[in-house]
C-alpha cells in the first residue's frame, strides 16, 4: 500500500486533517514541506519528502509511528525528528 501513496495525497489537506499518535499522545501535525524529487527506486510513483511540524514538546527519537490520514486510514510510517523550529519540532517522512 504504501507504494501507492502519492505527493497528491498530502496535497491541500485540511489543517486538522492528519492525527499523529507518539507513546499514546496524538497531536494534529501541520505539512511543512512537500516535495517530490528524482526518483531512484522502481516505485510507481515518484518519490516524495513530506515535514510534518508537531508542538514543541514532542521530542521523540527516529521510528515507526501513526499517522491517520483522512482518506488513507492508519499509516505506520517511520519518522525523523529534524529539529525545532518557531512553530515546533519538524519530523521527515520520505515516500522513496
């Protein structure tokens, strides 16, 4: 399934649209960027980098966590912490 996911499926989402759950915690993460670039794999669409940006306290290490998606359902994707930024702390997903 997630091979089928797209940039288009991220696209023009609601703000509240996607419910990010962290050791029993859920927050409603903002899309910070996302980007499509050069496709190095036999996926079957092109790849794509999606920052989420959730509060400032959820600082919590690189794994595999939920992301509800209004559409897609429950997705167990792994995430990144890339830093803090004024709005909070950012988190990368990379569909390669």
């Amino acid at each position: 399934m997630l091979e089928n996911i797209t940039r288009a499926d991220f696209a023009d989402l609601e703000p509240q649209a996607l419910t990010l759950t962290i050791a029993g915690r859920q927050c409603h993460p903002h899309i910070d960027t996302l980007k499509e670039f050069t496709a190095h794999s036999e996926r079957p669409h092109a790849p794509f980098t999606l920052i989420l940006t959730a509060p400032h306290d959820w600082r919590y290490p690189q794994g595999i966590y939920e992301l509800q998606h209004p559409t897609l359902g429950t997705l167990q994707l792994f995430m990144v912490p890339i830093g803090l930024c004024e709005q909070g702390m950012r988190f990368e997903i990379i569909f390669n």
